[in-house]
C-alpha cells in the first residue's frame, strides 16, 4: 500500500515572517513539499497573482465554499475570509506527497482537530518589538490594522502550546534549516514505527 504523505502546517501571528520563511522553504532546490494555495477573499496585494499567491474569492463565493464543504478549513482574519481547499489537501496526501500549509492560528487548530497525525510548527518572533517594527516596515497595512495585527498577535502566541514544535524565525534561512530538519526527523520516526510494527509481524 502507497504510504500517505505528511501534512505540514505552518502557523504563528502576523507578520512573524510565515510567507517569507515559506517562499525560502519552496525556493531550496531541494524542496519536496506541495504548496496548498489558499483561498481568500482579501484583494490582492500589488505583484500578488490569482492561482498563484491565492486564489481571490468574493465572499459570496467564499460563503459558497463554506456551505459545499470544499473548505479543510477556513478563518475570518481581521475582516476577510481565508481557507484551505479540502480536496487539493487530501488528493495530494494520498498520492503519497506532503503537504503544506501556511495558515493562521485558528485554521491550524481546525486542521489539528481534523488531522491530528499532521506535522505543526509555530514560527515565532525574536520579541514583541521586533514583531511589531516586521509589520510596520513591510508598509502593507493601515496604524489601524497593525494596531489589529498586533491584538491578535498576543492572543495567537499563547496557543503555541499546542503545536509539536516551535521555530523562531531570527533569520529566515536558520528557520527553514530548522523545518527542514524537523520535517526529515518526523519522516525518519515514522519509517521507525513502521519498522517496528513489521518486525512484530515478523515475530509473530
Ligand atoms: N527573519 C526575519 N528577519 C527580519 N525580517 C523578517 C524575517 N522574516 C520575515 N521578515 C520580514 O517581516 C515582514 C513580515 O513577513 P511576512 O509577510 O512573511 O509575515 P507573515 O507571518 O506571513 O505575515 P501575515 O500573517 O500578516 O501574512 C516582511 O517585511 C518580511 O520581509
Ligand atoms: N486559516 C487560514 N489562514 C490563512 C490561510 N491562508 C493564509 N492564511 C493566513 O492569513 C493571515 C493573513 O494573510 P495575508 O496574506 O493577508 O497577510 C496570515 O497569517 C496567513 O498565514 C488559510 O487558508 N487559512
């Protein structure tokens, strides 16, 4: 029987460097992972493509998804809708490739509930201060929304508990180093397991 693939979610507050450390992650040679593009009702940002960043939904759309089930997950975040599309997630699982998943705190405690044999990392920041000064020089944001950001980014930070590992990303490439060795870690504990239990077999 093909071996199902590891499902990855990457989660932390706003503006900790998720997007960046992802793209560095998908930007080794060496990547095997499939990106889980997000569906999101939010407009897009300059340079941002549809199908390729997100796919950009109304929220009448986005409603739609909801109520047809082709959601693995999906959050309001600081006003708009954001989502995981079910069938890309769990066609891709069984094709035996993992997958991953940069998403907000809400959505990585749906997909826990759901998927509890995944892999969750929580990137956090050097400090509260360094978060802050992130969210404020990326310039894509009003005082209001960062004043957001930050309220949300206190509350997200004490549910770290609950993930299997925590990454602080004070650089972007030691974070991806650390992922990636935390990823081929959780591959090699599963091989062992497997290992394991054929030998059992074996003896019985
Ligand atoms: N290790 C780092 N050191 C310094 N700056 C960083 C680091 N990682 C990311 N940044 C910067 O922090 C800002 C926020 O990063 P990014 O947009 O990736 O965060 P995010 O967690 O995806 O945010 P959001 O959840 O709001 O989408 C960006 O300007 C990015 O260049
Ligand atoms: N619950 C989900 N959160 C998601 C998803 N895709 C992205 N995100 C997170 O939303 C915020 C804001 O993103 P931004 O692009 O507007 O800065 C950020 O924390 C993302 O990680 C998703 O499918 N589900």
């Amino acid at each position: 029987m093909k071996e199902k693939g590891l499902l990855i979610v990457l989660s932390g507050p706003s503006g900790v460097g998720k997007g960046t450390v992802r793209q560095a992650v998908f930007s080794r040679p060496d990547a095997k992972f499939e990106y889980s593009i997000s569906m999101t009702t939010r407009k897009p940002r300059e340079g941002e493509r549809d199908g390729v960043d997100y796919f950009f939904k109304s929220k009448e759309e986005f409603e739609q998804l909801i109520k047809e089930g082709k959601l693995l997950e999906y959050a309001e975040y600081v006003g708009n809708y954001y989502g995981t599309p079910v069938d890309y997630v769990k066609e891709t699982l069984e094709s035996g490739r993992d997958v991953f998943l940069e998403i907000e705190v809400q959505g990585a405690k749906q997909v826990r509930e759901k998927i509890p044999e995944g892999l969750f990392i929580f990137l956090m920041p050097p400090s509260l201060d360094e978060l802050e000064s992130r969210i404020v020089g990326r310039g894509t944001e009003s005082v209001d929304l960062i004043h957001n950001r930050m309220e949300a980014a206190r509350k997200e930070i004490e549910l770290m508990s609950l993930y299997d590992y925590v990454v602080e990303n004070d650089n972007v490439d030691f974070a991806v180093d650390r992922i990636n060795a935390i990823v081929q870690a959780e591959h090699c504990r599963s091989e062992r397991v497997a290992y394991k239990y054929i030998k059992m077999l074996e003896v019985d």
